[in-house]
C-alpha cells in the first residue's frame, strides 16, 4: 500500500498506474474509517479496480465548529484497517495542500433544491464544502468510477450534479447503507454516544422500518406523525422527517403516482449527536 501526502507525487503515480491501464476506483473518506467505508473500499477492489482512498477532514463542509473539532481522528488504526482491505494507495493531504493560500474558490455548479432542502437547510454551508473539496479531489485523483454511500443520500445527488456539470468523466456507484448489529446506521460519529445512547438509537432503523410497513396503509400525513412522535423521545430530537423521490431528492407532499423510487429521509439528534438515516420505501404495488 502507497502512502501519499502530496498532491503531485499521488498524482505522478497514478499516471503510471494509467498506463498500464487500469481503472482507478476512488473512495473519498474524513477517516475513522468503519464497516460502511470497507464496503465501499470492498467494491472498488471487487471490481479490479486500482483503488485509492482519500483521508481528509474537510473544515468548509462543516458548519459547527465544535463538531468539526470533535470529529474522530485515529489515522493509525485508518491505515492498518485500509492496508488489512488492500487498499492500493492512500491520500492523506495536508490542509495546506488541499487549501493552498489565496485558493478557496467553489466551482459554481447550480444545484437547484438540492441546495436549501433538508440537509442544506439545516446545514448552511455543508453542499458548498462538499462541492468544493470533490471538485478538488476529482481533478486531482482522476478516478474512473467514485464509490460513495447512500447513507448520505443527498450528498451523492449533489456529487452526481457536480460531475455533470463539471463534465467529470467518471462513473458515480452509491452503495446500501451498512448498520451496526441493532439497525443504527454506522457512522464516524456514532463513536460520540454512549453505549447506552448507542443502543437507544436503534430507535431510528425501527421508525424507518414501521414506516415502510404501514407504508400503503397510511397517508403521509399519517405516517410522519407517527415517525416524528415516536422519534421525539429523551434523548432524541428529530430535525425532520420526510418523504422525497430517491433520485432527486424533491420532498414529496403526498404518495407519488407511478413507480418512482420514494425514500423516507431523516435528522435525529442525540444529545449533541446528529445522526442521518433513510430508508427505500416499498414500490406501488
Ligand atoms: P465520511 O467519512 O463520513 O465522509 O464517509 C465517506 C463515505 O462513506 C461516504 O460516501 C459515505 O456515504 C460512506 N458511508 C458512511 N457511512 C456509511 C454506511 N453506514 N454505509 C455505507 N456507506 C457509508
């Protein structure tokens, strides 16, 4: 496994790598790395990929200070899991060079509603970041196929607008959610609860769940309600809850007509925790 810190030396390498032409998988990562980031490492290798895994802590898509400080840095432990994976070749860039002075433009890429609803909404700032530090590490990794989860719905549709746009000639792959043993989606903050709140938080999975079995008996009206209800229990807080199409992430008032792919999206905090999880709901039968 390679270890790059600096951009040209990663990207000296990876001509090499495409004149033996082989394709480049990358798996953009901020660390404390876990089950759901090896599945999308897993893919990449799985489809002969030359696969690269970027480990950064993106400051401009935080829009909390305090969560952007605690965020979890064990870059050891990242590495051994990542060489146990066989992992080709690891980006561990500086801030300095991802964010060389004098160089925080954002590309202007129009990403519609996806820029003010749900997770935009409540975290003014975050897509811009995003679309900031995947402009960057697209030109600079030059992947042929960017594997990311689902679990972050809205951001594949914004990373998915930007490649678009910007006329990036990769494929986008978004890949299932993976949980911890009680349904509770796996993520690099899930480390800040308590195993107490740890446990509770299966609480969430459980709601998605009963919603997608009361799915054609309720309205959504109805079925809100009772995901909001149940979700606004000590020490859980929803932020929303919410039906959207998969694909676009337009939030949906009513059951669409048709066979469009609908999922229920949500925000919970838990004490200073805030957890995202979504759920495919059932087709129209
Ligand atoms: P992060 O390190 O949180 O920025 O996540 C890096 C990538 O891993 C993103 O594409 C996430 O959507 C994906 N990811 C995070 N958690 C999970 C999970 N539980 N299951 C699948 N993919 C995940």
């Amino acid at each position: 496994m390679f270890l790059y810190k600096s951009i040209s030396a990663l990207q000296s390498h990876l001509e090499e790598v495409r004149r033996k032409s082989k394709t480049v998988g990358f798996v953009p990562t901020m660390g404390a790395l876990h089950d759901g980031h090896g599945s999308l490492v897993a893919h990449s290798l799985n489809e002969g990929n030359y696969t690269v895994v970027s480990i950064y802590v993106n400051p401009t898509q935080f829009n909390d200070a305090a969560d952007l400080e605690k965020y979890p840095r064990p870059v050891s432990s990242d590495l051994e899991k990542l060489y146990e994976l066989g992992v080709d070749v690891v980006f561990l860039p500086s801030d300095e060079q991802m964010y060389p002075k004098g160089d925080e433009s954002i590309p202007d890429i129009p990403l519609g509603h996806l820029g003010d609803t749900l997770e935009a909404a409540y975290r003014p700032g975050h897509f811009e970041g995003v679309v900031q530090i995947m402009d960057r590490l697209l030109r600079i990794v030059r992947p042929d196929v960017l594997y990311m989860g689902i679990k972050d719905l809205q951001q594949v549709a914004v990373v998915r607008k930007l490649i678009e746009e910007s006329k990036f000639s990769c494929d986008l792959v978004g890949l299932p959610i993976i949980r911890e043993s009680n349904g509770l989606a796996r993520s690099s903050r899930n480390e800040r609860l308590s195993d107490d709140d740890r446990k509770e938080a299966a609480l969430i999975f459980e709601t998605l769940k009963d919603t997608w079995r009361n799915y054609h008996d309720l309205s959504y009206q109805e079925l809100k309600q009772a995901a909001l209800d149940r979700l606004n229990h000590q020490p859980f807080q929803p932020e929303y809850f919410e039906f959207v199409q998969t694909d676009s992430l337009e939030i949906l008032p009513t059951k669409p007509e048709g066979k469009k792919s609908v999922s229920a999206v949500t925000a919970v905090w838990c004490g200073d925790v805030r957890l995202i999880d979504n759920m495919e709901m059932p087709s129209a039968s």
